[in-house]
C-alpha cells in the first residue's frame, strides 16, 4: 500500500508526478480514459524531438470537441511507482488551465485505488496479474 498525498483545488484533487525529470501538478482524473498533458508541459519536455508522435485523434472534453496530438511519454514517475511508454494526449492551454495534465485511467488503472477526502490521500495497492486459466 501507498499513500500518495492530494491537494484539493477547488473540487479536483491534484497530484505530484514527473515526466521526463519535469515536474507535474496533474489533476487526478478517473473519467479520463487517457492521460493528457498541457502544452506547455509539452514543450518543457522536448516536445517532438524526444516524445515519440502516435497521431492526432478527435478528444471530447468538458468544454467540447478538440483535434489532439497522442504522443508515448517514455517514462512517467507518479507515487514511487516508474511506468514506461504511458500514451498521453496534448491538449492546448486553455483546456487545463493551472495544471500540468490530467492524470487518467491508462495510469490509475494500473492500481486498485481509494481517495481519502478526510485524509487527502489517494491509497493505492499495484494490482496483481490475472493468473492464467488453463
């Protein structure tokens, strides 16, 4: 088990990680299906030159429909735990106002979760994998 500590910001809980050794203030997320990060958490990453391009895909947000880049973050540091190649979708400044990114299910997923509000902890165990049936 871990305790991660949140931060609350108005009703979003927010969360420390690290990509590519920058620094990110992510919003927790469990509606998003992908991470997303901002562009200028992009850039501050070597945008293109050092984050592979998978394509550009339709992205429903709270504030509507956007076209967005989906890139592979090589390595993605959140709550002691290092996850290698987490696809992320860019999205424009004005989409994640304050933050960093979204921190979406591709990576909570990953772990059985709880949010502690009256603590101001996300609890996480990593999830075992599913023996084989034979």
């Amino acid at each position: 088990e871990v305790y991660v500590p949140l931060r609350r910001y108005g009703d979003q809980y927010r969360v420390d990680a690290i990509t590519l050794d920058e620094d990110a203030d992510m919003i927790l997320d469990t509606g998003a299906t992908i991470s997303a990060i901002s562009y200028s958490l992009f850039r501050r990453m070597g945008g293109y030159r050092t984050l592979p391009f998978v394509g550009n895909f339709q992205v429903y947000t709270a504030s509507g429909s956007i076209e967005a880049a989906l890139v592979k973050i090589p390595l993605f540091k959140f709550a002691g735990y290092e996850i290698s190649n987490v696809s992320a979708i860019v999205l424009p400044e004005d989409a994640l106002p304050e933050s960093d990114g979204l921190l979406g299910m591709n990576i909570l997923g990953k772990f059985d979760f709880s949010i502690l509000p009256q603590e101001n902890q996300l609890l996480l165990q990593e999830r075992k994998k599913p023996l084989n049936a034979d």
